[in-house]
C-alpha cells in the first residue's frame, strides 16, 4: 500500500520562507563573504534557492554526515564527506534542512567550531523542537513544525520523496 502524504508546506509558502531567510542573510553577511556549508543530502534542494535569492556574494561547500540509521539517531557521527574548502578565519553558515534531534547537527557544529571560523552561524528551512535532544544555536530558522515525520523538497524517506516541489507529511 502506497503511503499517504499530505501538504504541510506548499511551494508558494516555501519560496516566501526561502525569501525571508535570504534577506536576513544578506543584511547580516553583507561584506563578510560567506562560506555557505550545507549538509547533505536533505539541503541540496532549500541551499540551492537559498543562493539564488541572496543578493551577496558566496563560496558553497558541502558536507556529508549522519548519526542516523532508518528513522532513529545513533548519537555517532559518521562523516561521509568532509569540506574541501577551510573554514579558518571564513564566516561560516551552516544550511541544514531540517532539525530533529539536533545530535548531528550539534558534533557538526563543535567538529567546525574548532577550525578557526571568523564566525559560525546555523539556518534551517524547518525546525522540529519537539525531538530535540541537544541544543544547538541556530540563527536562522525558515519554519517550526510539530513532531511530524515529512518528505519533499530535498528532504526524503529511504531516498524517496526528495522530487517533491512542497514539504509533506507521510504516514
């Protein structure tokens, strides 16, 4: 039986909350040249309309890892790919898609803390409070949903799901 999803974020409402983040961004990064870092998978889709709404420039690296297996965090990080670019002496902005736990996010953020940044700073198209299990600073949040499990827009279950131009929930 195929899963049923339902709409929770449409694409019009995404494009003004990528909208909004971008302008933030920029009035905070003008000038600072940016390391814009997203973490992959789940980020590819939001960074790349994130970059096409700032009006600044940018370097982009990408970075992947996880704690996760299925649906639940292992607590261990596992980095599968590590940044090409230095984040010494950059103001970096780490662009995730969505916070749950924050377990991944939080070893991310010390594992860069360490390196030297100017600056580091966290944006997250959604926000999941309710699964929170460490805390992390992030700056810049697009929006805060319930304890939902959802697909679309970059963000997948078992690799599907990502194609979606809206964020769903799934059963």
């Amino acid at each position: 039986m195929k899963p049923e999803l339902k709409t929770l974020i449409d694409e019009a409402e995404l494009k003004e909350t990528v909208a909004a983040l971008a302008a933030e961004i920029c009035e905070d990064y003008r000038d600072k040249d940016p390391l814009l870092v997203g973490l992959l998978k789940g980020s590819f889709v939001f960074m790349a309309d994130l970059i096409r709404q700032l009006d600044i420039p940018v370097e982009v690296d990408f970075m992947a890892a996880t704690s996760y297996v299925g649906r639940e965090s292992t607590g261990e990080l596992v980095v599968l790919k590590g940044l090409n670019e230095s984040v010494h002496d950059r103001h970096v902005l780490i662009v995730e898609d969505i916070i749950d736990t924050g377990l991944t996010l939080h070893q991310i953020y010390d594992r860069l803390s360490t390196e030297g940044p100017a600056s580091i700073e966290i944006c997250t198209l959604i926000d999941k409070p309710a699964r929170r299990q460490v805390e992390v600073p992030v700056k810049y949040v697009g929006r805060e949903i319930p304890d939902l499990f959802i697909v679309g827009y970059g963000i997948d279950f078992d690799q599907k799901y990502r194609w979606l131009p809206y964020v769903g929930t799934i059963d």
